[in-house]
C-alpha cells in the first residue's frame, strides 16, 4: 500500500488485507539496515486477527521515496503524518532496536511527542549500545 505522506509515497505492507478505520491499527517500524519485510510473519498474524497493519518503509528506504529522516524525531514526525493519512488517531507501536537509533523512532512517539498516538509500544530488541 503506498501512501502520500509529507509529499512522498511511503510503502506499507498490510498483511494481505484492506485498511478498515473501524479496526485498531499497529504500526511496525523497522531498524537501520532493514525495511518492512522484517515484520512480514507478525503483520500477517495481525492482519488476520482484526488488525489494521501498517508494516513501513520509512522515508528513502525500501520502497517509499523521499529523503530519509535526519533524525529519530523526524522519522516519528513521519509516522504521525502516516497516521494523519490513513485516518487513524491513534496506532500500537512496534519498533525494532536494530544497529541504533534509526529504530527507536516508537519512543518519542509514546512520550513528549505526541502521547495521543500511542495506544501500546513494544519494543523490540531494547539493549543498551556498547561503547
């Protein structure tokens, strides 16, 4: 599914099923060096136990274009407008930690902000960096 967002098309794999906005929403948010096909088995359980999924290419990665984000804060600011997109308020958040920041972009979307949009955060893979 590609979505305009920021002025861009950014992929998200929905697990082989349509967007329903009468349907809690997850979005997967992939790490460094990855897309959205890390979340492949997981989207299609959701998918197909009444969940909307949102399994994306963040900006200038995988299949979505645009630049990608300078920042973890503008990678969430990327996920707000995909949420603003599709109509949905609010989203379970899953992120994955993967070889550093690009994946913790969950993070501030469950904190300072934008506390509205996070219904849940799971996060994945949480350790802290070696030095």
């Amino acid at each position: 599914m590609d979505i305009n967002v920021n002025g861009h098309s950014l992929y998200a794999y929905t697990g082989g099923k349509p967007f329903n906005p009468a349907q809690p929403t997850v979005v997967f948010i992939h790490g460094v060096l990855n897309d959205h096909s890390v979340w492949i088995l997981q989207s299609r359980h959701f998918a197909h136990h009444g969940w909307n999924v949102l399994a994306i290419d963040l900006p200038g990665q995988g299949r979505s274009r645009g630049a990608p984000p300078a920042s973890v804060e503008k990678a969430a600011d990327s996920v707000l407008a995909l949420l603003d997109a599709v109509g949905a308020p609010q989203a379970a958040l899953v992120g994955g930690l993967h070889l550093g920041k690009q994946g913790r972009i969950a993070q501030p979307l469950a904190g300072h902000q934008n506390p509205g949009a996070a219904a849940r955060c799971v996060f994945q893979q949480v350790a802290q960096q070696l030095a």
